[in-house]
C-alpha cells in the first residue's frame, strides 16, 4: 500500500508497503529514466548582425561558445503536458508537428544576461520554462543573441536534460524501540520528536524516522536502544525539476513499471 | 565560468539558486561589512532548499568568470 507522507508541488515522500527490494529498485530506477520530458534539442543561431526597432545595429558573436549556450539551453527545464508524443512515433512521421513539438524564440539586446524566462514559447504560450531566473549566457554591449529552438519529448535514459527528478532515494522503515526503564531521557525525545512517536505503552516507546527528525540520530549512539528495520516497507523521496509535479510523476512511473512488466509477461507466455 | 544550469551529480536546477545566493550574500556584506561566514552561507542555501552536498558544493566553489572572458568575444 503506498501511502504520502508529505507533498509539496515538486517534492513528495511517501512509504510503499509490502515490496521487494527489487521492486523498490525498479520503481526508484523508472522515476530517474523513463519519465517523459520536455527538453530543447534543436538550436538555430542567428549569426550575423542583429538590428533592433531603431536600426541599431548589434553583434551576435556570444562570449560562450555556441555549442555551450545550446547545451544549457537544454537543460532548462520546461513546463511539460506529459501526454504529448515522442517525435519517433508522432502522426508526423517525424518531421515535427504542434503534437510532438514545441518552438521557442530568443531576443535580447545586451548588455545584461539572458535568463531563462527570456524563452519564448511560439506557438504554445503555456509551455513557459518552469524556472525564469536560470542565467544563460552574459551579453556585453553591442552584443545580441536570436535563437529558435525546438523542444521535444525524450527520457532520462537518453540525456539528463530530460531527467525530470533528482534525489530519488529510498529507504528501509525503520523502527526505536526504547525501554522506559532502561533510558532516562526518553521524554526528551518524545518531547522534540512527537510526530515520530508510533507506539507507547507503560514500558516502552517506539520512534520511527519515517519523517525526519533531527534529534533522533542521537539514539544511534545510546545503548539499549533496539534498533529494527523493515525490508518490506520502504521510504521513498524525490523532487522534480518542477517541469512537471511530483504527484503526476509518481503516479505516471507506477503505470509504467505496470506497463512494462505485463510487456514482460506477454513476451514470456508466448 | 558562469554558474552550470544543473547540479552535476544529481541534476537539480541550481543556477536560479547561485543568482539569489549571490543576492542574499551581497546584502550580508552591505549590512555587517564582513564577507558572509560559512554559517551565514550554510544557512542562506538551507532557505533556498539546498539540502544535498553534491549541489552545495556547485555553488560554493563556483567561480564567476564571465566577465572577464566577456571583454574578449
């Protein structure tokens, strides 16, 4: 059974009852590679002079190299509509079309930085990059940049532009048992840690890290604490590049291991 | 150089991070005139939400040169 713990819009921790390690491996594995995402592939320079609405006339060289801007272009994140195609596999045929591809458009005039929310999207105006701040490259005066770009689908297996979470990390549940006779200062960490406590009786109390609490560490170096973990339940985290939110990653990863395990069966049975 | 766009070792988005560190660092030393003590950076990354050391360490040993190369394009 999973259950959520916390959730934010690009950060969620949740626990999943009775799995393997195995399974728990394969889902950590499908957050990090196999969730859809859009990303900036292609990058068209304008090289040449640039004139603004005066007639002003700028420079395009960049003081980064080309290849460079493109690749930190790509790694901007953007707000993603996950039902969106593959190009490989668009009605297209490949030759991108609004299905499977997104144009975006740069203008800037130096001097100053060119930040990320100076991408324009063309054609899909609600397909903004996620984050405006993320400084691109410098531009000193009489310098300008005139960029498209096209942005398509891919996964994390391919480039990181396309991992849409970081920090995807798990955990065995893991179970404090505190004899009240045997350590004093129990109540201290009743009292710092009162979320943690998950059981109490005349004798004992039972912490658990499930949520973080820092105070708890300290039971590590007391004596008399029985420590128990649990390899059938398990703690996940992650957060997302906030391309897309971390509810909607989640439940999107467990319809694809569901996906690719009954490929799996399908293949054996024949 | 200039700040990478992500995270080398986990991939989070620190770039927009480094621009508000620098901010928040800037009006440390306008207001104590003392360059910001590694408590004071540790403490302005824990309120960005900065946990992981792989993404700390991006920004703390960034060195901003872009502006000296910027001269030569």
């Amino acid at each position: 059974m999973l259950k959520i713990i916390e959730l934010k819009d690009n950060f969620i921790r949740f626990s999943v009852d009775n799995i393997t390690p195995a399974i728990a491996n394969s889902l950590r594995r499908t957050l990090i590679n196999d969730i859809p995402k859009l990303a900036i592939e292609n990058v068209i320079f304008h090289h040449g002079e640039i004139r603004d609405a005066d007639g002003n006339v700028y420079d395009s060289s960049l003081p980064l190299f080309d290849e460079i801007v493109a690749s930190r272009l790509g790694l901007v994140p953007l707000k993603t509509n996950i039902n969106m195609n593959f190009r490989d596999n668009c009605s297209c045929g490949g030759k991108g079309c609004d299905l499977c591809t997104v144009t975006y458009s740069i203008n800037k005039l130096g001097p100053g930085y060119v930040y990320s929310s100076d991408i324009v999207p063309v054609n899909n105006p609600e397909l903004t990059p996620a984050d405006p701040m993320i400084p691109i490259v410098e531009l000193k005066k009489g310098q300008a940049m005139l960029v498209t770009c096209e942005a398509v689908m891919g996964l994390g297996k391919e480039h990181a532009k396309w991992q849409a979470t970081s920090g995807v990390s798990y955990k065995y549940h893991r179970n404090f048992i505190l004899n009240k006779n045997e350590i004093d200062n129990w109540k201290f960490f009743k009292e710092k840690c009162p979320k943690s406590v998950i059981k109490e009786n005349d004798s004992e109390i039972v912490f658990t890290d499930d949520i973080p609490c820092n105070f708890l560490s300290q039971l590590f170096e007391i004596d008399n604490v029985k420590i128990e973990e649990d390899d059938t339940k398990f703690i996940f985290k992650f957060e997302t590049d906030s391309s897309l939110k971390a509810i909607d990653v989640l439940s999107y990863a467990i319809k694809r291991i569901e996906n690719r395990f009954s490929i799996l069966m399908e293949s054996l049975s024949d | 150089m200039i700040i990478p766009v992500r995270c080398f070792s986990c991939g989070k988005v620190i770039a927009s991070d480094y621009v508000k560190f620098v901010e928040e660092s800037k009006k440390i030393r306008n207001e104590t005139g003392h360059e910001p003590t590694g408590e004071e950076k540790s403490k302005i990354m824990d309120n960005l939400g900065v946990d992981r050391y792989c993404c700390r360490r991006m920004i703390l040993s960034n060195a901003d040169l872009i502006d000296e190369v910027i001269s030569y394009s």
